[in-house]
C-alpha cells in the first residue's frame, strides 16, 4: 500500500512541477513583451527629441518596473561628465530617463546624453536575448520528468514563501530575490535527492528491510 502512496506522491510533484515550468514560461514571455513595449517606447520618445509628453509618460510609467525586472543587467558603475566620483550599482534605465529629460536644449550634455540612451537600450536588449534563450531552454526540458520533479520540490519549498509574500510579511521582489538565489536552488536540489531516495527505498525494498540490510552491512 505504501509503494501506492510513493508513487500518487511522485505523480502529484511531477503534475506540481509541469504546473511551475509553465508559470515560469509565462513569466519569461510577459517579461519580454514588457522589455519590448519598454525598448520600443523608449527609442520613439528618444528619436522625437523627446518632445512628446505623451510617449515621456509611457516611459516614465514602464521605467521602474522594468529597472527591477532587469536586476543586475540593468545597473552599472557609471561617471557624469566633469565628476571625478563613479557611482557604483547605478540604475541605468531610471536615471536615463531622467537625465534625458533634464538634459532637452542642453547641447553640451549631447554626447553624455547619447551615451546614456544607447546604454539603456543595450541593457534592455541584452535582457530580452538572455530571457529568450531561457525561454527555448525552458522549452526544451518542458517533458523531461526529473525537470518535473524537481520543479515540483522546488514548488514545496516555495509555498512558504509566497504565503509570507501575500500576507505582506515579506515583499515580493523579496520573495523573487530569495526563490532565484543560490541557497534555495541548493536547498531545492538537496530535497530533490532526498526525495527520490526515499522513493527509491519505498518501492524497491520497504524501509523495514532496507534498514535490516543496512544493519547487517555495518556489522
């Protein structure tokens, strides 16, 4: 009867796990079509001289989303023209939009202010490759079962989580920052193969006998 339960359980994270994979495929989809709204927004409102406050208020509304979505890609040590101080961590797409802006009429400020531009559009383009190569990656380990598995540990641990984050105990960027951080694919993975251990042990010997063979083999 036990191997029955072992096996619903295998087929329940393995369901959990498909479940994730295209939640997370989705995820990966709406954040490029965001970065690509953003980019296209951004070079319109740029190209017109920034003259339009309509495309300004587009941009301005989408910029700091995007600034969080892009995580590290989209900041940089950056120096201003005549300022000997570099800033470390600089959020590029925020601080362009505003310099640009501040910077209309000012002819001085062109280079500084085209070098900010094509900054934050490489940024942004640089994100959108790396999202679309994660997606076909994604894509392509969609069926494999023990992807599935592990997406459905991973899903487990990541309950917790996402109940502290609706309660507002903790934020959801921190909630983002913890589930994509080295310690939780760590922790995910040690439960993976704690999992198909004793899953393993379950169906082929029982644990009864499994720790008769185990006492024997330590004598």
């Amino acid at each position: 009867m036990s191997m029955w339960y072992v096996l619903s359980g295998i087929a329940v994270l393995l369901i959990l796990g498909f479940l994730r994979h295209l939640l997370r495929l989705r995820e990966t989809r709406a954040q490029i079509g965001r970065a690509n709204v953003f980019l296209s927004d951004f070079i319109e409102w740029c190209d017109g001289q920034v003259a339009s406050d309509a495309v300004y208020s587009r941009v301005l509304g989408q910029a700091d989303v995007v600034q969080r979505m892009l995580g590290p890609i989209g900041r940089s040590t950056f120096r201003r023209p005549y300022e000997t101080t570099y800033h470390q961590n600089y959020p590029i797409i925020i601080n362009a939009v505003t310099e640009i802006r501040r910077g209309v009429g000012e002819e001085h400020k062109y280079k500084f202010l085209a070098g900010l531009q094509q900054m934050a559009e490489d940024s942004v383009v640089r994100f959108i490759g790396i999202k679309e190569d994660e997606m076909e990656k994604q894509k392509r380990r969609r069926w494999h079962p023990l992807v599935l598995f592990c997406g459905g540990i991973a899903w487990c641990l990541e309950l917790p989580l996402f109940i502290l984050s609706e309660t507002n105990v903790i934020s959801a960027d921190s909630r983002t920052i913890i589930v994509n951080g080295k310690a939780f694919s760590v922790l995910a993975a040690a439960g993976t193969c704690l999992a198909m251990f004793a899953a393993t042990i379950t169906i082929v010997t029982g644990w009864e006998r499994f720790f008769k063979i185990l006492a024997a083999w330590i004598k």
